[in-house]
C-alpha cells in the first residue's frame, strides 16, 4: 500500500495513521507541542531600528553601502550600485561623511504607576515578567512608522507605557485584564511591534497608567493536528517561530506577510494581515478557525473549532481588525496545509508596466496564480539592480553583461520601462508545472520574456533586508516609508499615476530637497482587483521637520488614492494613521456603530489603544 | 488576436473590453441592468407546502407516487417503488386511503395595526404594496421546519405579522424603519421564506405590531462590472432569477444552495449560508465583498467595494449570520465568476460509506475536489433508487438490469452496504480532466467503481425535487426533516453512527410507531472536515403531537451531535429552533457580548425577529 502511495509521489505521511483512527470513536490524534521555543541570543531584536541586532546596513570601508551580519542572502557584501543610484534618483549629495547622528533614545517620559497597582500585579506575575526598564518601555509605544522612528531618535515621543508586562499563560491574561479594571489602567497588548498605523502610539493626553501587555512568552503551539490539518497556537508566537515549529510535523500555515520573522499571529489577527502567498493559502480571515480572546467582560471563547459554520452573530470576525481596542487575543485555531512537494522561484521580465500589468490581469481571470507573483515597476526594478551585489567578477560578470546585452539589445527591452515580475510556485509538481505553462503562456502573449528562478529569489530575500534600508538612511537624510491599497482592476492603472504625479507635483510646489522617490508595485492579485504598494522617499537635509512634510505628503497620496478608487488600505490598517479618513470611506451610522460597539463591549476602554478612533 | 485567444479555448470575452479601458482613468466598464425580472405567472409559489404552485406529489391512478407539472426532469414520472420502499423502511401502512387530510388555513391571528402606523406607511407606500391578506400574513410568519409546517395544517401558529409590505427601494425601506421606530412596531425582513430555523416565526408574547417586510421587489441586479468581476444586486433578488440574469451576461455567482429557486441574496447572508459548488466559488462570505444595510441608526454602507481590505472594525461582517436582527439588508457588492467553460457530472459507487468516506477525505487532502461532491449513505442510496422512474421498458429496462447485476454480482457490491458519490465538475477543460483525474485514481484505490454522469446529473436534479415531498408525506402521516453539521474528519464517522444509534434507541424506547428512517450524507468537504445533512423521519398516525415528538427527538439528535464533536449548524443557521444550545458552544462572554451588541446597536428591538435570543 505504501509503495502505491508513493509511486503517485504524493505526500502520505497522514495515510499510516488515519487508516487506525478515522473509524474509531477517539479523538484526533492531536501532538500536543507544550513547550515554547528556546530563546536564543542570535535572535535579539534592535530596539532602536527594524529587524535583528546582528543586521544593520553600512557603509563599507570602500564608502559603499553594506548589509553587517550573515543573516541574510545579501549580507556581508558590497553593494556598489547602491548610493551612486540613490544620489541620483534622489539628486541629493548622500554621502557616508553626510551624516544625521541618531540621538537615540531621545527623553523617555517618566512612568506614572500607582503603588497599588503595582502590588496588585506582584501578587501573580513573577519579577522577570515586569519591566520597568525605559528603552523597553519605549519600543512598546511605537511600531514603525516613519514619524515614530523619526522621533525616538531626533525628536521624541511624548508619551509611552508606563509598565511592561510579560504574561505566561491565559489566567495571567484574565488576572491582568481584572486588575486594570480595578485599578483604572489602560492595556495594550503587544506582538511584535511592526505595525505601520501608529497603532501602539499612546495618546499624550492618556492620564490612566497605560501597562503593555508583552505576548512573547505566551508562543508556543498547544496542539497540531495533522489529521484534520488544524493547529493551536498562542498569539503571541512570531511567525518565524510558527513556520520553523510547524515544519517539524511536515506542515504550513502558509501565512508570510514581509514581517513574517517578527510579527505575531495576535498581530496578524488584530490587522487582518495578509500574506504573501495567499493566493494558495488565503489571507488571515481564511486561515483562522478560531480565535479565544481576554475582554473587558470575560473570556470569548468557543468548545471547539468547525470547518465552517453558521451559528448566528459571530464575535469572532470581529477580532479581524480590532487593533487591541475589544480585547487580549490569547490563541488561535488555524488551519495548517502539507508542505508543499515543490517550492520553485521564478520571474519574468516585460517591456513596460502596462504589459506586466495586462499580464496579471489575465493570469488572475484566466489561471490559478502561483502562490505569490509581484509585479514592479520600472524604478522599482532598477532599485532591485542598484543592490545587486559586486558580480564575482570573471564568469558571474560575463554572465550578467551578457544578460543585460541580451535583455536589452537582442529582445529590445528600454532599461527605463522594463519591469519585473517574481514568483513563488508552491504545490505538487503537477500543479506547480500547470501553473507554470499557464503562466508562461499568457506572459508570452504580453511580451514577457522569462527571467528565471534565481532573479525571481533574489526579488524575495530583498524584501526582507530592505526593511533594514529605511533607518540606515535616516541617519544620511533620507526619510522613506511605504503604503498600500487595494483597488479594482480598472482603477489600478490610473491610481498608481495618479499617486506618482500628485506626489511628484507637490513635492517640486513646495520646493523640496533634488526629487522624491516615488514606486509602485502590484503585490496581490484578485479576480477582483489588486493590492498596490507604494514605496515614497525623500532626501531631507535643511528640512527642520521632515517627519511632518512626510507625513502631510502621504495623506495627499492618500487623498489621492481615495479620489481614484482605493481602499483606506489592503493590509496595514487603520491605527491612528488613518483614522481621521474613516468618516470618507465609512457612513455615519458605520461609525457610530463602531463606537456604540466599543463603548458596550469595554465601557472603561480598559483597552485603551485607541486605534480607529475609538476612544471609549 | 481574437483566434489566438479561442485557439486556446479560453474564455474571452473580456479581452476586447479591457485593452481600451484598462489603461484609461475612466470608470470601469459596468454593465447596468435596473430592470427586475419579470413576474410570470407560471412562477408562482405555494402558500401551504414548499416550492412552485405547479409541482406537488401526489398518487397516480396506480396509486404509484408521482409528481404532478412539468418544471423537473422527476415531474410525471410515476415512481413505482417509493410507496413500497417507504413502507418497507417506516415498516408502516403509507397508503393513499391512509390520508390525514390538512386543514390548511388553521385560525390566522387577527392583525392587530394602529390607525396612526398605517397612516404613516401609506405616505409613502402604494396601496398594491400593502397587504392585510390573512394567508399571505401567515405565509410571512414561518419558514419550512416541520413543526412550522405541521402547524399551519393541523394545529395553529399563535402569533403572525400583523401587516406585510413590499418596498420597492431602499429609500422606502429607510422609511418603513423610521416609522417602525416612531410607532414601536417590530420589523421582520422577508426574503425567500425557506429558513428552517424557525427564523420568520413570531414571539407569541409581542405585543407590538409585528411588520413583515417583503424584500421581493427590491430584486434588481444593480450593475455588472465584467471587467473587476463584480456585481451589485439588491437583496430581494431571488437565486434563480439571480443565475438566469447574470448568466445573460456570462458569469455567474457560484452561489447554488438547494433553496436556490427561492432564497433571496438578503437572506443569504442574514444566515451565513453556503452552497453546493463552494469548492469552486466559496461560500456566502467568501463571496460578498459589501453589504448596504439599513439599521435603526441609519444606512450602514461603504463608498466603494475593494477586492480585499483591512480597515478595522468590520462591521459589514457581522450582518453573516445577523438573521434580521440588526437591520435590513438592501443590497450586496458580490464576486461574480465566468461561466465554466466545462460542467460535467460524475458518479461514484463505493463498497461501504466508510470506504467513501476515506475517499472524500484523501480526495480534500490531496486534489483539487470538483465544484461539488457529495456522499449518501446506503439508506440513501436506497431512497435514490425508489424514486427511480418506472422504466420505460425494452432497452432501458435490460440497461437498468444489466448495470445491477454489473455492480452487484460481478463487481461484489453489497446492495446493503453499497453507497454512491454524486460530482458536479466546473471549469476549463484542462482543470476538469486534471480533477477528473485526480478523482479517479483517489477512488479507485478505495474500491471506487465509475457510475457515469447520467446517475450523478439525477442525484442532484434530485435534490430540487425532494424538497416537495415532505409536505405530501404529511398528509400521509409521515412527518421528516434534516438537519446539519459541521465537523472534524476524525469525529465525522463516529458522529454519524452516533447520532443514528441514539435515534434508533430513543425511538424504540418511546414504542413510537415502525422505525424511524435515519440516513446520513457528507455534502461538504474542507481540508479541516465536513458538513453532514441528516434525514431524519417517522410514521406518526396514533401520535396527538407528532411536531412535538420530532422536537424531542431533534433535539436529542442535537445533544448526540455536539457530544460527538460536531456544530451547531454548518449553514442553517440559529434562529429560535437552536438558540437553547449556544450557551453549550459559546462563553458567557461570547453571549454577553452578543446581547450588548444587540442591546446597542438596536435598542428598541426594531428588528424584533428575536433570532438566537436577541430580544433586545
């Protein structure tokens, strides 16, 4: 029988078991993982800019511009293209000896914790599981917007949690929520802290002590079941911890979002995430069964998880989004997939953005998409070039030279339109070879010219060492951040020039430092639409407050992006970022039952994050 | 271009439309339609039993069942083996002199309406959309569970709406909730009438005006976009009118649930439903992108529809499963699909349910399933083979005779034992014969024998015309209903002989009339579990309440269910019949949380249907 299994070459390992178990009347043979991942000291986060302390980009000893650590595919190598590249896009002198020294930590505020308080909390949380500590404290009031990491190291941030806290379990969770209650706190819970919608920012005027609710340690995976391809997890396990666990019992959530190494599946939840292969596994709303939550009046919870049901008015969806205002997520039931038989990279170059477009349009109509295709454009694509690393010289140079000969002269490809598409295939060999014929075949009928596997990889890994860029070059004068939106297919086109000639435009009225940065490309795709992803920089050296001149610049794109049919946004949210356009996209009676909602379910706003305006 | 595209046989038609518009900042290519579907009048329904007032069974001269009109491939067949079948099973005296006549209309309540609300509607109201009819009253205060049924025949429903209105746009039905609250009247949306949750039926202690608000004529397909694959269709609009009229325009909804000639858009999502071909286009949630809905604050509703967005709370979400009690749904943004290029049906006999089962579950763990693939047991299979049509002699009869003794003595099927997979397949030719494929290798290596597409094509043609013949077996003193789960695969077997084992015992212990008629079916399939749809039914002569004595025996049915790990409902839903169970599968929390919603987003109890205990 097994020989027979495996002929097929499909994945088996569930047959040995369930042929014992599916008759019977037991229950699921669940493994139940009790125990959390070891922390380990490589593993420690910067406290002052994105990512991991052994990463952080450079300048070399050669003045150029490198990724430290070995972390990473791109790290420990020059990168040489890299600031000739930006100096000219930005037409601003960036320079190693041009420098904005962080003052990192600018002032912490003084914490406010009453004694009581204080008591009450020794009376079941351990020593090392309270912080008092002022650096702590301060990376649990914000996320990282621009303006956030503008002002932990140039200005500062008027007001922080008072106290951080490190739950263990589920009857901490319900004794901290109790305990806020009587003592008139404010709670609110962290993940991992990568959120671009202000959405940890305290509120300067928040008299109450404001206790973070630190999940870290509640991460471990309480059960898997691999019969029923469902899995327990507490929420405030990091991503790559999930998928390293997970992959030990031979599958996937198939939930990656860029944060992935960092963010948590609270976090995930609370933002109604998205990931980048969703197009195989779904979004967050697909991929979560069950959600079990600490609120002001007790615990949500369910028996147990169902495939799918109808049971009435489901508290749980509203979880999705909640940003911390309803309640402490504590675990989830999601569904987990094999892993997949293949994983195979690709990408595929076209002439202009409007044919890679077309491209993705039909692909999205007409064939199942790989797990993951992205669709750059022309500065973006040329971004991606100015990091490539010093070619080996010898045969790895010939090779690129002739490459770019080919690319160029042979298929007459315009260096200044050309774009790139990347891919992630994930499946059986035979769907993946579907998708692959499919794919080549409607790339081919927009002039597409195939790339790849290891251009299509690079174009991944970049994704995760380039967080790292935004606060390297804020110390060079160089203020960067991205943005998002989801729109219909007809609208995308006009949006995304709409974006760029508004931005472009406002930029030179004002008579800005050289020229902005301004990028999109097409993330996600739907049957329905798109999400576009804007990266927007600029060089700002003479400015006494980029942060703000960044952030009045990003509501006009916003405003523009409104005006040509975008959503508030895909996947970040609305945080306080955005809060003030929800009266644009939202009626009245929407709103205020959202505040009716909040005020009935957490009349304190014990859960005082006060993320989409609801405030208590 | 265009024989390019044929040439591969794809379906098109978009092509020609985007390459103009794709590109250019106008709005999407939309497709207008505000004309209804026209009312004809050989499409009127029942008032008394379910479905088209042209469809019944009846007993043929023969004294064979038979199903009078002409609209179904089953209608004026005489079914020569259901009578001896059902006696054979009931082991009871179903005959057609063993009548329990109804006496359809039992006592209609009299209406009670102040002079000053009636004044208030016909100010905006004509009169044809205003009907005190006392049969149409008490056609808009129930739904077709058995006990509703057996009421308006043999005993009485206490309490009806007073008053049924029809409005003919959302402005009047802002209206109508105005007036509701200026009169304290209680509001009861109306869509297809077909729940089965008791949802529609009266609280016998309201004292205020109940108002049943008709949505049939807000039935227009708002807009079509074949460009972003959108559709914006009112919440009156009927499946069938739905799938006729979208299909005029090549797309379809995906969205086919067995009340699909009936049930409304509205009432869709009011009770979070799902349908047959959701392996290919999802279930309700996964096909509704907005929802508009008119609250007692005002109109709930977006600027626009996004293909997938994260913008905090969601409140669109929990009108899933509102079941009319927090507003009236007016109309819907939903996904629309091309038309499959391919619709094949298939059938597959398995030796015993338990090897079908394991079928169903390698066929979601290892293959794209096809659109739809259900599972009867063997006691269904059976009652599949009584309403086979008397054969119509010569040929078919030895074809009929010849494929029995096939399975039976060559193949080695136990005719007792033997089950049948019915298979709806969707798509393009590559992806049907890819799942065909699939399907066939996973089936045989559990015995499988291939049935053919003319056995799966009459199971599911089947299904639209069983729905008639519980109403006509009550005439005959057989009283039957179904009821769902959803579950895990590891519980799904040992639920289903659960639940049979406790009926069986239960109604032996009673000494209730033969035996009980208990079958079972997996007509879902999730990577994570399945949805189960049990009949259940009994020969009831002798009885005084035979509606109370199926409650019973339902609910003890319900009991086994939740203790062997299934739902409360896949896709019914709650109403009044399950509300006593979600203290079992909820937290206190999880009700409080429920009620306070209710309480504040409604708190006059306007939408006073009371579904899941919202009583306001």
């Amino acid at each position: 029988m097994d020989l027979a299994y495996r002929f097929f070459g499909i994945e088996h390992r569930r047959i040995l078991s369930y042929f014992r178990d599916l008759t019977s009347t037991k229950a699921s043979k669940v493994i139940n993982l009790e125990t959390p991942p070891a922390q380990r000291t490589d593993e420690e986060e910067s406290l002052d800019v994105w990512g991991f302390r052994d990463t952080h980009f450079d300048f070399s000893e050669n003045g150029h511009v490198i990724i430290r650590g070995t972390r990473y595919e791109l790290s420990g190598k020059e990168l040489p293209r890299f600031l000739p590249w930006v100096r000219e896009v930005l037409e601003c002198d960036v320079n190693p000896r041009n420098v904005n020294p962080p003052r990192y930590p600018t002032s912490i505020p003084e914490p406010y914790i009453k004694r009581e308080f204080l008591d009450a909390l020794q009376k079941f949380l351990s020593p090392n599981q309270i912080d008092t500590n002022g650096e702590i404290r301060l990376r649990h009031g914000h996320g990282h917007t621009q303006e956030e990491m503008y002002s932990i190291k140039y200005t500062r941030l008027g007001r922080v949690p008072d106290l951080v806290v490190y739950p263990e379990g589920e009857t901490q969770v319900t004794a901290l929520v109790e305990a806020a209650k009587a003592h008139n706190v404010a709670l609110i819970p962290y993940g991992g802290g990568t959120n671009v919608t202000d959405a940890l920012r305290c509120n300067e005027s928040e008299h109450r002590t404001i206790l973070s609710v630190d999940m870290r340690r509640m991460n471990r995976i309480l059960w898997v079941d691999r019969e029923n391809m469902m899995a327990c997890i507490e929420s405030g396990a990091v991503g790559r911890h999930i998928m390293a666990e997970l992959k030990k019992h031979g599958v996937t959530m198939g939930h990656e979002p860029d944060s992935v190494e960092f963010s948590t599946l609270g976090g995930w939840i609370a933002t109604n995430a998205s990931g980048m292969k969703k197009n195989r596994y779904g979004n967050i709303e697909d991929l979560v069964l069950d959600v079990s939550v600490v609120t002001a009046a007790g615990k949500l919870e369910r028996t147990s998880a169902s495939p799918r049901e109808s049971v009435g008015l489901d508290l749980r969806r509203l979880m999705f989004g909640s940003e911390g205002t309803l309640g402490i997520i504590t675990s989830a039931v999601v569904k987990v997939f094999p892993l997949p038989e293949v994983q195979e990279y690709g990408s595929v170059l076209f002439p202009t953005f409007d044919d890679g477009f077309k491209f993705m349009y039909d692909l999205a109509g007409e064939a199942t998409p790989p797990a993951s295709v992205r669709l750059v454009d022309n500065l973006q694509f040329q971004f991606g070039l100015a990091l490539k690393p010093k070619s080996s010289g010898g045969l790895a140079d010939l090779k690129s030279k002739v490459e770019k000969f080919f690319v160029t002269k042979i298929k007459g490809f315009d260096p200044y339109k050309m774009v790139a598409c990347t891919l992630v295939f994930e499946g059986t060999r035979a769907e993946v070879e579907q998708q692959q014929r499919d794919l080549n075949r409607i790339a081919a009928r927009h002039g597409g010219m195939k790339a790849g596997a290891d251009n299509g990889r690079r174009g991944y890994q970049l994704t995760y060492s380039i967080a790292y860029i935004r606060d390297f070059l804020m110390s060079y004068f160089i203020i960067a951040e991205s943005f998002e939106t989801s729109v219909a297919w007809t609208n995308a086109l006009a949006l995304c020039d709409n974006v760029k000639r508004r931005l472009t435009e406002e930029y030179a009225r004002r008579g800005l430092p050289g020229k902005p940065f301004v990028t999109a490309r097409v993330t996600q795709i739907y049957r329905t639409g798109v999400c576009i992803y804007f990266y927007f920089g600029f060089y700002y050296k003479g400015l006494p407050n980029p942060q703000d001149v960044y952030l009045e610049l990003e509501n006009i794109a916003r405003d523009e992006i409104l005006k040509s049919g975008g959503s508030l946004s895909h996947h970040h949210g609305v945080g306080k970022l955005r809060r003030a356009y929800l009266p644009r996209i939202m009626s009245e009676t929407a709103l205020q039952w959202k505040r009716e909602l909040k005020k009935s379910l957490d009349p304190m706003n014990t859960f005082g994050a006060g993320n989409q305006g609801l405030d208590g």
